[in-house]
C-alpha cells in the first residue's frame, strides 16, 4: 500500500485546504488575500511536483490528488470570477468540460492500475501548456482587479488561446488514452 502521508502528497493536499479561503476571499472581494493564497498554492503545485520526481515519493494518491487539487483551484476560481464577470463564460465552459472528462479519465486509470508504476498518464504539452495560460489568465484578471495592468487585447488573446488550448488538451489526451487502451488489449 502507498505512503499516505509523503511531503508531495501534505503539501498538495494543504493546496486543497487553500481552495475554499481562495474562493471565499474572491466572494468577499478580498482580492489581496485571494491574490497572496492563489500564488502560495501556485507555488505548492510546482514544489510537490518537482519533491515527487525528485525524490521517488510518487505515489497513486499523489496521483489522484494532484491534479484534482489544480482542478479544483483553477475551476472554482474561474467559477466565481466568471460569476463576476471578470471572465467570460465561454472560458468556464471549456476548462470546466475539459477537467470533468480528464479528472474522470484519469481516477477511472488510476484506480485500475495494479501499480502506481503501471499508470501512464503523462501531462502532455498541450495539457501543461493550457494550465499555464489558466494561471496567466487569472494573474491577468488579478493584474486588472489592482488597477496594475488592463489591455483588453492581450486579455482576449490570452482568454481565447486558454479556450484553444483546453480544448486541444482534451483531444490529446483524449487520444493518448485511446492508444493506451488499445496497447492493453
């Protein structure tokens, strides 16, 4: 059985505990709380990644938790933030349909697998991509929320690239899963 309690799978499940003061500071319009607790958990992603790699503490668990804790960062952020108004529906609409049919893909994968060295889900580079421009895009939407940086182009650019690129994400995993499959059979 997996080692529960590893540093990687602590620091993310501390990410999931700053979802909800995230999501609350942004209803509240605590806009510098939710700013400091979003990039304090932006920071959490990359660091129990690279201690999980580094380290060898991958573990199923890991696995399920952390992208779902991403996911439940980014969507519910953009949830309130399109409530807002301060993105456009269609934004939530793509990244919300492409992480309830990734995140179900991957538990059902995970779940499966004999061995957490038996899951072969990789993040491809559409997939990190599109969660890069998904934290840009809510840097963005901070940025314009302090009166910092507004260009409505860029801003549009930005947005409608995300759109883009979670859908292409979803395709290419979508397709990687299908040859997954077919390789077992």
């Amino acid at each position: 059985m997996d080692n529960v309690l590893t540093l990687p799978n602590v620091i993310t499940i501390f990410r999931i505990f700053l979802v909800l003061p995230v999501v609350l500071s942004l209803i509240d319009k605590k806009f510098e709380i939710a700013a400091v607790l979003f990039i304090i958990a932006a920071v959490s992603d990359m660091l129990d990644g690279f201690i999980a790699r580094k380290f060898n503490k991958m573990t199923k668990v890991g696995a399920i938790l952390d992208p779902l804790a991403d996911k439940l960062l980014l969507n519910y952020t953009f949830i309130v933030l399109a409530t807002e108004k301060l993105l456009p529906q269609l934004l939530l609409a793509a990244v919300l349909l492409k992480d309830l049919i990734l995140i179900s893909g991957s538990v059902v994968e995970v779940l499966s697998a004999k061995s957490i060295k038996d899951v072969k889900i990789k993040a491809s580079i559409s997939g990190k991509i599109a969660t890069f421009f998904q934290v840009l895009t809510v840097f963005l939407v901070f940025l314009n929320i302090f009166n910092i940086y507004f260009n409505k182009v860029v801003f549009n650019l930005i947005v409608y690239s995300t759109v883009i690129l979670s859908i292409l994400s979803l395709v290419v995993y979508t397709h990687q899963y299908i040859e997954r499959r077919r390789r077992q059979r």
